[in-house]
C-alpha cells in the first residue's frame, strides 16, 4: 500500500491530499528514508512524520485498504509523541 493512502486509511493524517503533500515535502520518513507519496508501505515499519516543531514515531502493525474509524488506530502503535500530535489524531 503506498504511505499516503495508509495515512488517510489509519486516520494518521485526516486527509489524504495532506498526506501526500507531507511526503512530497520530506515531512514523512518510513525506516528512515525520506518517503515519497507512492512509497509502499508494510507491517514493521516505522514512520516519522513532523508536524511543524513535532515530531510522532509510529510502527505499522497492519495494511489494508479500508478500515472502520473504530479500527483504524489497531493499524499502528504509537513510539512516540507529544501531547498535541496525540489530541490532534484523535480529533473526529
């Protein structure tokens, strides 16, 4: 699955023309590697993605193409990120 749809799917990021303006402007980095939107992605990578002056780590558990909101956060484990990034995410 390439990184900005798994942004949208997962709900990482809410939109996915966002998502892939933040890879192409070097903000996402899968394993570190910078990503391209169209880079894929699979379960056991670590994305970094900066938000501004933030800066959330997450680990991919699943893929897949769609995704219920209530599922959506199973589809990766928070490494780390501070307290904005986490009420940021979880805003509907």
């Amino acid at each position: 699955m390439r990184i900005d749809k798994f942004l949208k799917v997962s709900r990482i990021i809410k939109r996915r023309t966002v998502a892939s303006e933040a890879c192409s402007g070097g903000r996402v980095m899968i394993n570190s590697k910078i990503a391209k939107p169209s880079s894929p992605i699979k379960a056991g990578d670590i994305l970094c993605i900066r938000f501004g002056e933030h800066t959330g780590y997450y680990e991919i558990t699943s893929v897949a193409d769609t995704v219920s909101k209530d599922h959506a956060a199973e589809m990766y484990r928070v490494l780390n990120e501070d307290t904005f990034l986490s009420t940021e995410r979880s805003k509907t």
